[in-house]
C-alpha cells in the first residue's frame, strides 16, 4: 500500500528537496576544489619547469588521491552515515587548500597537495547516498542526475581559477579563496541535509567481499571509469590540450575547457531523466558510440573551434553517461548503496587519473595529439560492444529479481 502511493507521488515530492539540495552543495563546491589544479596547471607550470608527462601527472594526482579515498568514504557512508561523513570531508578539504595557499616550497609540496585534494572527491561517494536514499526506483535516475550535477563545480574551477591568479598575482592566493564557499557548503549542509530514515544496517565485512565477487560491480566499475573518467579526466587535461596544441593563453585555454566542461555537467540530470524513460542501457549504448565517434574526429586534430564543438558534444554524452550509470547502480545495489557507489565511484577516479597520462604521455612521445584521441575513441567504442553483450542477461537476471523501471523499457 505505501509502495503505491509512492508511486503516484511526483518526483519532488517523494522525497526529501532539502537533502537534495544539500547533496548536491556539497559535491558542487568539493568537485570545483578537487579539480582546481587543472585549470592553474599552465601558471603554475611558469614556476617550475615540467614535462608533458609531469604535467599530466600533476593534474592527474588529485583524481587518483579520490578514487583511493572513494572506497573510505563508502565504508564510512555505511556506518557512520551520508551526513556525518559529508561534513568530515569538507572539515578534511580545508586542510591541503591552507597547505597549498600558504605552505608550498617545491614541486614536491605540490604533489602531496594535489594527492590531498582528493579528499574533495571522494565527496561523491557521501552525496550520492544521501539523495538516493531518500527517493523511490522510478525516480533514481533524476534524483541521482540532480545530485551528480555538482560536478558542474568544475566550471566554476575552470572559469574562475586563472582569471582570480591573475588578479591577485599569484595562482597560490585561488587556494585560499577556495577555503570559503567549502566553509559556506558545511555549514548549509549542516543544517538542511538529513539521514533517510530508510538508512539500511552496516554491512560485515564479508558483505564487502561478496560485493566484490559479484560480475556486475566491475561491470559498473568499467563502464563508470569510462564516463567520469573521461568526463573528469579530460576537465582537468583540456586547458593544457589547448595551450599546447593551439597556443592558447592559460585564461582562454580554461575558458574553453568550460565551455566543455558545461556540456558534461549539465546534460548529467538529463542522462538520468532519459535513462528513467527509455533506459539505461539503451543509452549508454548510445552515449558510448557518440563520444567514441567524437574523440575519433578530434584525433584528426582539427580548427580550434571545430576540435570545441567536438570535444563538447563528446563530453555531454560522458556526462549523459554518468547518469545513465548511476541510474542502474541503484536498481541492482539499492542496500549497499553507499558501499557500491563508493567502489564504482573509485573505479571512475582511476579512469580519470589514467587519461591525462595516456594524452600527456603519448604526446610527449609522439609530438602529438592524434595517438592520446584515437586511444580515447577505441575505449569507448569497445564499451558499445561490451553493453550489447551483456545486456542480455541483465534483463533476464534484473526482471526476475523484480527490477524494473528502466530495465523493462529497456526490453
């Protein structure tokens, strides 16, 4: 009885908006913060000398540090709770944002802050429960898209990062100005943000080990390190792409990497709606094979404005395909939520740390862009075979288990 009433209630007001909005705070302002090295990356490369490769890895340090700390904040999500691990990470943010507005000597320092930096992003792995938990199967897909969207923070980093170095004279003063919207964020999600009251018991250890065994959670780890790989790895990649390949100044380069970025970010809820209503696997096919074709242009390193327009609507199909993913993870793993998104969520971190170094690399061993892109465009376009092969059995297995949603449209 309680089942079908929550059907027939609409979307906002089947769960709980302010929750939902707090999720979404919370991992707006940590995304911009975890991904505020790529922007600056240019200016600060003016200050020490580094290769290709060390660039690429400098930018891609803050991704790795959060896809190793994803997997903490999962197990702390389970048993301590969305919440209270939310406000943890953000006490945790400020910490390598004062070392590196006051404290770097050397590249060194650097590389310590940017790993540090991950704790930002292991806020997905709080935020995401936090929302899913207060809404129903039919409603997953744009409850999980809406609270995902906070990676929209990266605009923010892209936009602004340069533009306020360059006002203050130094790109170590933007760490310090991004201590206050993650103080604002704590204290707003402190106070709107609450724990579902569906909050399922912790899980044994032996529960995490089973997950682990299953197909199906490195299925969604593949297919996650695919889409918010790329989508963040190329975020925090694509100012030094268009500096390097087309000579770009270090604001301009960010401006067009957020002209990117925003296609990503944006069309996220809107992977989730459509993935409610037509299905998520059928459109990860989709999105697959769309960003595939895409980088496979790009390879062909074309006009700037050209290799802009491609790269954007490469990158709204990786953001469409993050909500496309996180709108089937909650239909198979609806009781370990908070574990499973922290698992998948690591999973998108480790593709997001291997892209910059697979461009960064190949360009500094070959002069050029082509091999990094076309690499790029044979993963996702082997992903689409990968969706057709198991979908089958997805369907079958999911529906006999009483999924359905997206899984029967899918049919």
């Amino acid at each position: 009885m309680e089942s079908k009433s929550m059907e027939n209630k609409s979307f906002w007001n089947s769960g709980h908006k302010p929750s939902l909005f707090g999720a979404f705070l919370y991992f707006d302002f940590s995304f911009m913060v975890w991904v505020l090295i790529g922007p600056l990356s240019v200016l600060i490369a003016n200050d020490y000398d580094m290769t290709a490769a060390q660039k690429a890895n400098l930018v891609a340090l803050p991704i790795l540090g959060g896809s190793i700390l994803r997997i903490v904040f999962g197990f702390l999500t389970d048993y301590i709770g969305p919440k209270r691990t939310g406000q943890l990470g953000m006490i945790l943010t400020l910490l390598p944002l004062l070392w590196g507005w006051k404290f770097i000597g050397s590249l060194g320092d650097l590389y310590i802050v940017a790993l540090l930096l991950g704790v930002a992003g292991a806020s997905f792995a709080a935020a995401l429960p936090l929302a899913s938990r207060w809404y129903p199967p039919e409603y997953q897909g744009l409850a999980m898209g809406i609270a995902g969207a906070g990676n929209s923070g990266t605009v923010f980093a892209t936009l602004f990062a340069n533009r306020l170095a360059v006002h203050f004279g130094s790109w170590e003063a933007v760490f310090g100005l991004a201590m206050i919207p993650i103080a604002i964020a704590l204290i707003v999600f402190t106070i709107f943000a609450k724990e579902a009251p569906n909050r399922p018991a912790p899980k044994k250890l032996v529960h995490y080990l089973n997950i682990l065994k299953q197909r199906d959670t490195w299925l969604f780890c593949i297919m996650y390190s695919i889409t918010f790989g790329g989508f963040v790895g190329l975020s925090n990649y694509l100012t030094i792409f268009f500096n390097a390949q087309y000579g770009l100044s270090a604001v301009r380069a960010a401006d067009f990497t957020t002209f990117c970025v925003i296609a990503g970010s944006l069309f996220r809820p809107v992977g989730g709606f459509l993935s409610d209503r037509l299905g998520g696997i059928k459109m990860l096919i989709v999105l697959f094979a769309g960003a595939g074709i895409m980088f496979a242009f790009v390879s062909t390193i074309p006009t700037l404005y050209a290799a802009l327009a491609l790269l954007f609507v490469g990158m709204m199909c990786l953001g469409m395909g993050n909500g496309s993913v996180f709108q089937l993870v909650p239909q198979r793993f609806r009781d370990e939520i908070g574990l499973i998104t922290g698992i998948v969520g690591a999973a998108g971190g480790v593709g997001g740390y291997l892209l910059p170094n697979i461009l960064g690399n190949l360009y500094q061993a070959t002069g050029s862009y082509t091999t990094g892109f076309l690499t790029l465009s044979g993963i996702t376009l082997l992903s689409v075979i990968m969706m057709f092969v198991i979908q089958g059995k997805w369907k079958k297995q999911w529906l006999a288990n009483g999924g359905k949603a997206s899984l029967q449209s899918d049919i």
